[in-house]
C-alpha cells in the first residue's frame, strides 16, 4: 500500500464538509428564512478553518490495520470534525472567548446579531442560547454523517461504543476543565488528567480506535492508545503554551487568552512550584481575571518565561512525543501508515508559537 498523501485527505474531507454543510442548509432554511444566521453560521464555521487532525487520525487508523482506501470511510471519519465543531463553539462559550479563527465566536457573533436587529431582551442571553443550541446541532449532525456516510449497518454497529466512549470523554474533560478552575487547583497531576481528557483522548486515541473499529481489528486498539494517549497529552501542552505565548495571527484568539481565562493547566502548575511567593500571589490573583490588559498580560508572561516552565513543558512534549512514536514500532501498523502517523505525531506538537 502506498503511503497515505495528506494534503489529498484534507482536501477530500473539506470537500465532503462543504458538501455536507450545503445540504443542511437547505434543510434548515427549508424551516423557514428566520434560520438563515443559523444555516451561514454553521457552514462558514464548518468548512473555514480547522486541521481536520480527528477525521486524519482516524482514517488512518483504519488504513493501518491493511484494509484498503474506501471513500465512504473516508466520509465515515470527517463526522468526528463535527464532534469537534461541537467542542469548540462550546468551549467558546464557557471560556467566555470572544473570537475563534480571528473572527467573533458564535456566541459573540449571535449577541452581535441581536443588537444589530434590535431585538427584545438580553444580547448576551440570546448569544449564548445560540451558542448551546448550534454546539448541539454540530453533534446532531455528526451522527448524521457517520449514518450517511454509506458505510454498512454493521461497521456502523462496530463504530458505536467507540464513538459513543469518544463523546463521553470529551464532555467528562470539559467539565473537569471547569472544576480545575472552581477549584483552583495547581496540581500537575491533575492538569494532566483535564490535557487527557478535554483534548488527547478525543483528538488522537479515540479517532485512531473508531478506525480500527470500522476495519474490524479491534487488536490494534492497545497499540493505537499506546501511541494516542502520550501524543494527545503533548497535542494539548503544545495548546497550552499556545493560550498564552501563542501569535494571535497563529491562533486566531487573543495573546494571554488563557490566562484570562483562568487555565489550570501543566504550565501554569509548573510554574507555581518554581515561582517565589511574591510571583506566585500574583499570578494566582490574576488568573481568571477578564479584564488584564496587556500590560498586565506581558508581565504574567515574564513570570511565566523566567521561571523554566516553559523549557520544563517543551522537554515533557519531546519525551510524550517520542515515547508515542516508540509505541508504533510493534509491528501492528502498516507500514506504509507508520510513516505518515511519525509525520501527525510532528505536526500536533510542533505547531508554531
């Protein structure tokens, strides 16, 4: 078997979310005109923008078990895109960001539209209903791909638990992402377990097992968490320093946006223990505080630079990597799919600050 061609995947899943997003616009403006925000909403967030890391990672998951390029596979797999859709205009709202992709997020977007209509009541409230309403229409609409996706009713009996464990996870992490910041805790063991969870698991292991499930050979499993799960972990450290060091042009979202958001994650924790009292008050003080302007922002990440949490974080994303990657050489893989894995493995880590 040749070696998967990513650049190809991409833009075949961008052109079945394109294609998606087009049908289910017709059918909500079907509804009636009043959908219109709804149906533009939802295509512009679904076809612009995104690595499409969850549908790659799971179409070659299923490759890597021998079985042979299917393209109703392939439309199988772009469903999890959706789930993620789903995470992110959540996250958006619970994180109380206000853009996404260098544009407003949907709950800004809809609160905007409220004002500009002149409509009754709370901008903010209608804002965020919209918010929850279209996150949970991205998760509807992932069922349906997967259904529609031409895939057989028993590989599509064979994908559920998976699918269905996926989905539990991320939701599971994403509260335990919340309660970190209710608890305020700094425990590296902990933030960990929230980067396992609310990230890792969902984008890296879980779309490599609903590979192997729809392929049938469910003995990849073990290799597949063995590669996942560190790799998940590093994904999400490397997001980490991102929320706060991360080049707004980059990531779309404002610099420092995790620390008004107040993340208890891996690198804040590191910092805590390595940090004075003095720094130490500070930084605890002003996590989760809104409105840090960027002056206050610079000096957070001065604390933050000076204290070695980020030479600590960057060596732990190296070791996770490389021991992900050790994992593929069991001889359970393809091998023409281990080299493209090797090459996911680079990419989710090394993004650019």
């Amino acid at each position: 078997m040749n070696s998967p061609d990513l650049s190809q995947l991409r833009a075949e899943i961008d052109k079945t979310l394109a294609s998606f997003a087009a049908e289910r616009s017709v059918s909500l403006l079907g509804i009636g005109p009043e959908l219109a925000p709804v149906a533009k909403a939802m295509s512009d967030f679904i076809t612009q923008g995104g690595k499409r890391f969850r549908p790659i990672f799971a179409y070659l998951g299923y490759l890597g078990s021998g079985a042979e390029p299917r393209a109703e596979v392939l439309r199988a797999c772009t469903s999890l895109e959706l789930v993620h859709v789903c995470a992110l205009i959540h996250d958006d709202l619970m994180d109380g960001s206000n853009t996404r992709r260098n544009k407003p997020a949907i709950h800004k977007a809809f609160q905007q539209y409220h004002q500009d209509a002149s409509y009754n009541g709370s901008s903010e409230r209608f804002g965020s209903s919209s918010a929850i309403l279209l996150g949970d229409l991205a998760l509807v609409w992932a069922d349906r791909l997967l259904v529609e996706s031409g895939i057989s009713g028993d590989e599509l009996l064979q994908v559920q638990s998976v699918f269905g464990d996926m989905r539990d996870e991320l939701m599971a992490g994403q509260y335990l992402d919340v309660l970190e910041g209710a608890l305020a805790t700094t425990s590296i063991d902990r933030a960990l377990k929230v980067a396992r969870f609310k990230s890792g698991k969902y984008s890296i292991e879980r779309p490599l097992h609903f590979g192997a499930a729809l392929s049938g050979k469910k003995e990849l499993m073990n290799t597949y968490s063995s590669f996942g799960l560190p790799l998940g972990e590093a994904f999400q450290l490397r997001d980490d320093l991102l929320g706060v060091f991360g080049d707004p042009d980059v990531t779309g979202k404002p610099a420092g946006d995790d620390l008004r958001e107040g993340k208890r994650t891996v690198l804040i924790a590191l910092t805590m223990e390595l940090v004075d009292q003095k720094d130490r008050d500070l930084l605890s003080a002003s996590l989760g505080k809104e409105g840090l302007d960027r002056t206050q922002i610079l000096q957070l990440q001065e604390i933050i630079s000076s204290s070695g949490a980020i030479a600590q974080v960057e060596k732990l994303i190296t070791e996770l990597r490389d021991k992900a990657i050790s994992a593929l050489r069991d001889g359970q893989v393809e091998a023409s799919v281990v080299s493209v894995l090797e090459e996911m493995a680079t990419m989710t880590t090394q993004r650019s600050l």
